[in-house]
C-alpha cells in the first residue's frame, strides 16, 4: 500500500541559508504562491524573492499599492471598460467567480455585482470536510448575499485515496483539493462559455511571481514549456494528456487506472486544455489588480452584505479568526508546510497584516512565536481517520519531511534551526 513513497529523502530545493524579511517575518523558503499546488514536489522549487536591502517582493508588492506607485483611480475606470465589454443587458451570467465563500470570494462576487452591475455566476469546490461554520459561511454567501453557485463535491472514496497518497508522499494534504479546486474554475467557464473569470488578489500580493503591473493570468507557450522543464506536470493547464507524466498525490495517473481507477473520476483533478480557453476566449483576471485589495476590509464588506462570521475562537497554529476556515484539514496544511519549509500559520498570517499596517513588525515576531506550529489538535482524530492512517504512522512521515537544514533533535524534541527575531 506505501509502494508509492518517494524513494529518496525530500529537499524541495530549499535555500542554503535561511533568512527573514526585515520588513515582515516571512522566510526565503516561502514557495511562491504560483507553485502551491505543486510544491512539495522533490523537484524544481521555487522560492519568494528578496532584494538587495533583505525585503521580499510581497513586501514591495504591498507598499506599492499604498505608496502612489499605483493610480487606483486608472485601474478602476481599465475594470469599467473590461466590465462594459462583458455586461449582459439579459441577465445572463457574464463572469464567474470561483470561491468557498470565505471573505475574498464574497468580496469579490458582491462588488462585481452591487457595484458594478455584473451577473456572477459562483462555483465551489468542497472542502474535504466542511466545519460548521465553514458551511454556514457558505450559504450566507448564496442566500444573504444573493448568488447562483454550483457547488461540486468530488468522489468521496478517491479524494481520499488521493488526499491520503499526497499525505504520505508529499507530505500535502491539500493537494488534491488545490488541484481540483484550480481546475474546475476553469472547466465551468469552459461549460458555460463565460469569457471572464475574476479570482481575488493577484498572486504577487503573497510572494508569487506575478508584477503588480499584470492584471491576469497569462498561459504562454513559453509559460507552458518552462513548467514542462521544472518537471511540474501538475499545472492546471497543460496539453499533453499523458498519463505516466501527470502526478496526482505524487503518484502518476497512470498508476491510479492500473489499479482500477477510473479515468472519470480522475478526471475533476486532471489539467484542461489550454487550447480550450483559447478557442473560448477565457480570459483570468485579478480584481485585486483593479482594486485596491486589503484582506481586512474584504472581511467587514462580507461581514456587512452576506452574514459573513469569523470564528468566535482563533485558529490553531495562528492567532486570527477569519480566514482559512471551512475545512476541518486547512490545519494540517498549514502544519505541514511548518515541518517542510520551517513557518507555519501565524508567519502568513503576521506577514500579511504587517504589509497591510494593521499590525509592527515587532508584534508578528512575538505572535510568530507564540502561535506559529501549534498542532491542529481539534481535528485531529477525524483527519487521520479520513486518510486511514495511524497516528504513528503519521508522525513517522512527518519526521521523513523534515529538512536537516531547517531542523534539529534537542534531547527528543524537534526544534528549529532558524526562528524569525527583531
Ligand atoms: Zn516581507
């Protein structure tokens, strides 16, 4: 059943020498947001950029957007044309919004349609187990905030399985779920011939690769071909449909349809054709390019229009309410990365807040430490019972993912090489 592990220890590629942002707490083994759903892969990582002063570009990403670098005014009047192309005088859907129904999509599905007269259509991925109030955030967003959404839940049986492989080979839970919840976006739009899509902030906002000069998603074949050669087969949108190249739960696709598998219902999980967006003419925009986007205030917005609730108890591993908060396996997601890459929850978290000025630079260095890899205990028993794996067995794979480089034993404690500090 474990055949499938990865025969040498992982590296993920990670920096020789780890250091901190000076102006927020986020190390240089942040992967960028553009591989989050392939990372973890043993190959062809990458990581977030510091410049020459020690200031990572989600730093310089954020400050750009306060700082007059940026007309707001301009890039407001560039979304009305972009939106006076596409408006239906019918009612019809005229853009799609992909999303949980967490703060950014109800952000953005409501100002596309309150503001600016849009018709979104929503769609949802599920989450692998819905928290109750992940749920009731959910329907709030339909019913409070007023949407058409489809909702899809893939195979219960094989996001298992594929959850429990991405587990126990890449150590990354969430795979299966980031892949398919990347990709069905995409095929509704496909299905319903909607030309637009609208996702929330721009990748660059956490640390990917994106300028805050690129208003979308832009699929080259240049793109294609350097994503072929860092080994990611695992892209969204790739057209070679071959199966002993494509991973899913760091297994090939192959595989799965060996071991009886059916193709079909591989098929949420698996890359569309780029030639399809293209013949269809989908375009993939941020809105957080067009709009100033401040997490904070996209959380009041939901709170006031569609009956958004935060937790009324802070999430483990991070010292915040509102996001992340509608699957009971977020936590190990989060947890995970702390053991593979070396910060956890409360570093994202204490890292975006700081480049918003809601929070100093002193004071995510001390929630850091406070917060950050604190197991998700709540969760726990049902997360192992929902990848059939023992607890044992679960700390033993844990502990084959962490780097030398980023841990060590004191007496029979792990304990982190490098800890972020003032
Ligand atoms: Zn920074």
């Amino acid at each position: 059943m474990l055949s499938n592990q990865l025969s040498s220890p992982p590296h993920y590629g990670l920096p020789r020498q780890v250091t901190f942002c000076k102006k927020c707490v986020i190390p240089n083994t942040r992967p960028t947001a553009s591989n989050e759903y392939t990372h973890h892969h043993a190959r062809g990582h990458d990581y977030i950029s510091f410049d020459a002063d020690g200031v990572c570009s989600a730093c310089r990403f954020c400050e750009a957007k306060f700082d007059g670098t940026i007309d707001w005014l301009k890039r407001e009047n560039e979304l009305i044309s972009l939106l006076d192309r596409h408006r239906s005088r019918d009612g019809l859907y005229d853009c799609l919004v992909p999303g949980s129904g967490g703060k950014d999509s109800i952000y953005a599905s409501h100002i596309l349609k309150e503001k600016y007269g849009m018709h979104p259509l929503t769609v949802t991925w599920a989450p692998h187990l819905y928290t109750d109030i992940g749920w009731k955030n959910f329907q709030n967003w339909i019913h409070i905030g007023g949407f058409d959404n489809y909702l899809f839940t893939p195979n219960g049986e094989v996001h298992r399985l594929l959850t429990r492989n991405a587990f126990l080979n890449l150590l990354h839970p969430f795979q299966p779920f980031i892949l398919g919840q990347k990709t069905f976006a995409i095929k509704m739009a496909a299905r319903f011939g909607i030309p637009l899509v609208f996702y929330g902030p721009s990748p660059g906002e956490n640390g990917g690769n994106t300028p805050i000069t690129q208003n979308k998603y832009i699929f080259t074949d240049a793109q294609q071909a350097s994503y072929k050669s860092a080994g990611f087969r695992l892209d969204y949108i790739d057209d070679t449909a071959n199966y002993d190249q494509i991973y899913l739960g760091g297994k090939k696709v192959a595989d799965y349809l060996k071991e009886g598998v059916l193709e079909g219902s591989l098929s949420p999980y698996l890359p569309l054709d780029p030639r399809i967006t293209r013949e269809k003419n989908i375009e993939f925009h941020f809105l957080g390019y067009y709009l100033k986007w401040v997490p904070q205030e996209c959380y009041y917005y939901s709170a006031e229009h569609a009956g958004f609730e935060a937790n009324p108890m802070r999430s483990e591993g991070t010292y915040s309410k509102y996001s992340s908060l509608d699957d009971k396996i977020d936590g190990f997601f989060y947890y995970t990365t702390y053991i593979k890459f070396g910060y956890g929850r409360a570093t994202q978290d204490a890292a975006q807040e700081i480049r918003h000025r809601h929070i100093t630079r002193e004071e995510g260095v001390a929630l850091v430490n406070r917060f950050d890899g604190e197991f998700p205990q709540k969760y726990f028993k049902e997360f192992l019972e929902y990848i059939d794996v023992s607890e044992e067995k679960f700390w033993q794979t844990v502990d084959e993912f962490r780097d030398d480089s980023l841990w060590k034993k004191e007496r029979d404690s792990w304990v982190l090489r490098h800890k972020v500090a003032l």
